[in-house]
C-alpha cells in the first residue's frame, strides 16, 4: 500500500540501480574514471577515509573502482549511492555519516557548493569525441569567422585558426581547500566559467552547445540544456551538437517553448493562494537561507505557506495536499529541471526564481538574463538579488489580471506600519472568526468533511465491554 509521506517499499525493490556487473571495460576504467587523478587526490589530502558518490546508472562500476583505488592508495573507501534528493548534488550528509575526510563525486555534477566543508573532486567522465566531425559541423552553423561565439565544448584548437573571436567555457569547479588565486575570478554562470574580455558581455554571443546523445532527440531530458536555454539571451542563437555523429540542432525552437513553460507557471503562481514549499535539498549551501526567503515572499504577496520535506517529491506523495495550488521546490539547478516521473503531478511544481517573478512586483530588474536556475542568485549578496519594496511602495497596489482565468487579482492585504490601528485593539460585540487556515477552507468546501462527532446529541450511557480478540477472529464470532 502506498504510505502517505513515504515512496511505496515495492518502488525500491522494483527500481534498476544498475546493471549487474560492469558496465566499462576494464581496460578503459583508469581512463574513463581518471584514477590517476583521484589518487592524487587522495595522496595529497593523506585521507584515511574516502567517500566515492555514484550515479544510479554507474554503480555497476562502483566495486572495482573502489578496489582499485583501495590497493593503490591503501584508504578506506566507502561507496555512496541511492542519494535522498538527487545525485548531481554532492551528499555530504551521507560523507559524514561515513566518518569520510574527502569527497570523489562520479557522473554529472551540479557544481552546488556544499553545505559542508568537505574537501571534494568531481570526475565527469572521459567520453570520446568525433572533434572533426564536430568542427565541421560548427563551420556550417557558423559561416562568418568574426562571429562571437562560446564553445561548450574545447574545440578551439580546431576552430580558432579561422575564427578570431571564440570563447571557450569551463565547468567551475571548486578551488582545492586552502588555495589562494590572485587573478581576477571570471564571470560564472550556469555553473561554468567565462573568461570575457574587459568591456564585452555574454549577452554578446552565440553558443554552440557539444553533449547529449543521438540516440535521444528530447533535449528535456538534458537538464543542463535546458538550464543553459532558460538563461541565454533569447535574441542569440543557439546550437547544439551530437559529440557521436556531429549532427546539429537549432535549439531556439525549444528554448521558446521552456520560456512559455515558465511564464505559463508564473500566472499559476501569482493565482495561487496557498504554496506548498518542498525541501529539495540538505546538502546544497544556504538552502535554509533560501527557505526563509520563499516563506518571506509568498508572506509579502498575501499567500499562505507549508513546508514539507518529502524527500524526492512523487505526485502520490503530493496528492496527499489537495489544499495547496502551487509547490514550489527549492533544489539545484539540475534537480528543478529534472525530467519528471511517470505520472504528471496534479498541481505545477515551481522554481524560485518563478515564484520571486509572481510575487516580487519589483522583479525582474533591468538587464537580467530571462531565467536563473540556481536560487542562490536570487538570495542578498548576489547580483541579481532584488529585495522586495517597501509596505508603502505603489508597486504594490498596481491592479494585475490573470491570464489564465481573466479575472482581476486582489491585491495583498498589507498594512504599512507606520498606520496607528495596527498596534490598536478593536473592541467586538461578540467573537468572530477573523481568518481561517487554507486548509480548513478548502475543507469546508468539500461535501464529505470527515466523520461527525455529534457532540452533545447523542445519549450518554454506561461503560461496557468491548470485543475480545484479533481483527482476524474476535471471540463473539465464533469459529468458521
């Protein structure tokens, strides 16, 4: 039976954590797996106790990578898998459970600083590469050699000799625990590096996206996409290439299909009166910081506000809220735009950077990319934080219609505080109920409310005693 705040057990024993045996040659693990790097790692830490974090789709790899670092650095290592949330993130929760001193997180990261401080190297993965096929392909979506240009992918050592103007990302790893960097930090953006030149902008290029697999033409099912389409400048082309077969893709299509998405859930947050906000994340850093900001804008807006930590959010699970209009989820970037479960959820789940958009009436500020994934860029301190205006501010009272429903939205009941019947009692004839939690509400609404206690209305009568026995075979049954 499905349990209300829990996945059911038959989910566990039903899910493929991997296939049996492995899944690399063993002739290709130092190479795939960069062990030669990992034991470096390791040796220059002097740790004793390691922690290796898997994906679901890698573990059939895990044992004899983990061997294979156990006899040549001599540590324990401890293999980390079936994370509670999702395993882009790095599970510093389960590290420490462990008693390990450093972190080695295999397959695709999130690059989210973790809550703890924990010494952490990420291993990508080698993947071979069709580099002249890539190269050709860019050369035919990319015919004026001045053009600029950032390459996802290093091909520049191919492409530069023509094109003048080219600039190569990098994922923002970490900086090792201690080091001191006395150049100046570039600009970092969907969880990447961009070495600009002074006075130019990313708002400036085109890309020219290189991943994803041939095999599957859904670009949904790449997180990292989507996070890069969200975010880039919308009158900017973007292009993305199969590393296999150098196929090309003009993802502006899909990227104007993400944006009407997001905007479609905007309207649904700014409808909604109650929110449900899920804990998506414990290991991420200031996820307790961007908690206390969701509550303080669905507060400012004149919604109503749960929080529910439920692990990995199912639509059984969810369904338990029938109150709730909208669930908000506060996780890595990847972990929002994750592909859905089987199943659609019967209420839209949310970012914060869509529900900062319904509730902040001073949002978006000028000049910002269209969609920020991670919620640490909205929090004070970045860039791109934009604090709500003050009570008395007349952003606040500018009427707004719904686009879903066509009606006109009521405005949020806010009192400024300079106003002297705030902190003034008002004398009542008799009590009255002034406001009702949501939930009451909505079940009040309902035409079944529960069973009826009848208090006062039925007949008081004496104790007597009750049946004896098991539910399967009470005594005053009998034997059948």
């Amino acid at each position: 039976m499905e349990s209300t705040f829990s996945s059911p057990a038959e989910a566990a024993l039903q899910r493929e954590a991997g296939a049996a045996g492995l899944l690399t040659p063993l002739a290709d693990l130092d190479r795939v797996y960069e062990l030669q790097r990992v034991v470096g790692f390791v040796r220059d830490l002097a740790c004793q106790r390691v922690a290796l974090q898997f994906p679901d789709q890698l573990l059939g790899d895990a044992g004899v990578v983990a061997a294979r670092l156990e006899e040549t650095t001599g540590s324990k290592m401890f293999i980390l898998g079936d994370t509670a949330y999702g395993s882009c993130c790095v599970d510093v929760l389960g590290a420490e459970q462990a008693g390990a001193q450093a972190l080695v997180h295999f397959g695709p990261a999130c690059l989210s600083p973790p809550a703890l401080p924990l010494p952490v190297a990420f291993v990508f993965g080698q993947r071979s590469v069709a580099l002249e096929l890539c190269a050709k392909a860019f050369e035919a979506q990319n015919p004026d050699p001045t053009a600029p240009v950032v390459l996802l992918k290093a091909l520049a050592t191919l492409l530069r000799p023509r094109y003048v103007d080219l600039l190569v990302s990098s994922p923002a790893l970490p900086l090792p625990v201690g080091s001191l960097n006395s150049e100046p930090e570039p600009l970092q953006r969907f969880g990447r590096r961009f070495p600009l030149a002074p006075g130019r902008c990313l708002e400036e290029y085109d890309a020219f996206y290189v991943g994803g697999s041939g095999a599957s033409s859904d670009p949904d099912l790449d997180p990292d996409l989507s996070r890069l389409l969200l975010g880039w400048a919308p009158e900017r082309s973007f292009s993305s290439c199969c590393p296999d077969t150098g196929g090309t893709r003009d993802e502006g299509a899909w990227a104007g299909r993400l944006r009407a998405r997001r905007r479609y859930l905007v309207e649904r947050a700014r409808d909604a009166r109650v929110v449900g906000l899920l804990v998506g994340t414990l290991g991420v850093a200031r996820h307790r910081e961007a908690l206390a900001h969701l509550r303080n804008l669905t507060q400012a807006a004149g919604k109503h506000s749960y929080v529910l930590a439920l692990g990995r959010p199912t639509p059984p699970k969810l369904a338990n809220f029938p109150e709730v209009d909208v669930f908000v989820l506060l996780a890595c970037p990847l972990g929002v735009l994750a592909p859905q479960p089987s199943g659609s959820f019967f209420r839209p789940v949310l970012s914060l950077c869509e529900l900062e958009a319904a509730c902040n009436p001073a949002w978006p500020p000028p000049g910002l990319a269209p969609h920020l994934t991670h919620y640490a860029d909205l929090l004070p301190g970045s860039p791109f934080h934009v604090p709500l205006p003050p009570p008395e501010s007349e952003l606040w009272d500018i009427p707004d219609v719904s686009l879903i429903t066509g009606e006109l939205r009521p405005l949020p009941a806010r009192k400024p505080s300079n106003d002297p019947g705030c902190s003034a009692l008002t004398p009542r004839s008799q009590l009255e109920l002034v406001e009702s939690s949501p939930a009451a509400s909505f079940l009040s609404s309902r035409s079944w409310q529960g069973l009826q206690p009848h208090l006062g209305q039925t007949p008081v009568t004496g104790v007597v005693s009750g049946r004896r026995g098991i539910a399967i075979a009470y005594e005053d049954e009998g034997s059948s």
